[in-house]
C-alpha cells in the first residue's frame, strides 16, 4: 500500500496522542475513559503497521 507521507504523519500523532490521554487517564483512576482511549491507541497502531510495513 503506497500511503502518502501526510497519513503516515497523521496515524504517528493520533497514536502519540492517544498514548499521552490513556496515561493520563490511569493516572487519574478514569478506567472507562483509560480503556477507551488504550482501545483508540491499539486501533491506530495498527493502522500505522499496515501503512509502513514493507514487501506488499
């Protein structure tokens, strides 16, 4: 799958950001919204593997 650079950019963040929030969130006790947002992170790591992963 040839992804544009911009994409590539833009799942990098959603997925740095999501880290930053479920962090947040656990250390704040919010387990609903700490599950969400580890639920978010795991849904844009994949999509960043499936966009950078080479041979196909």
């Amino acid at each position: 799958m040839n992804a544009p650079a911009w994409r590539v950019w833009l799942v990098t963040a959603l997925v740095i950001g999501w880290a930053l929030l479920t962090f947040r969130f656990v250390q704040t006790a919010q387990w609903p919204m700490a599950g969400l947002c580890l639920l978010l992170l795991l849904s844009n790591a994949v999509t960043l593997w499936r966009l950078t992963r080479h041979g196909r």
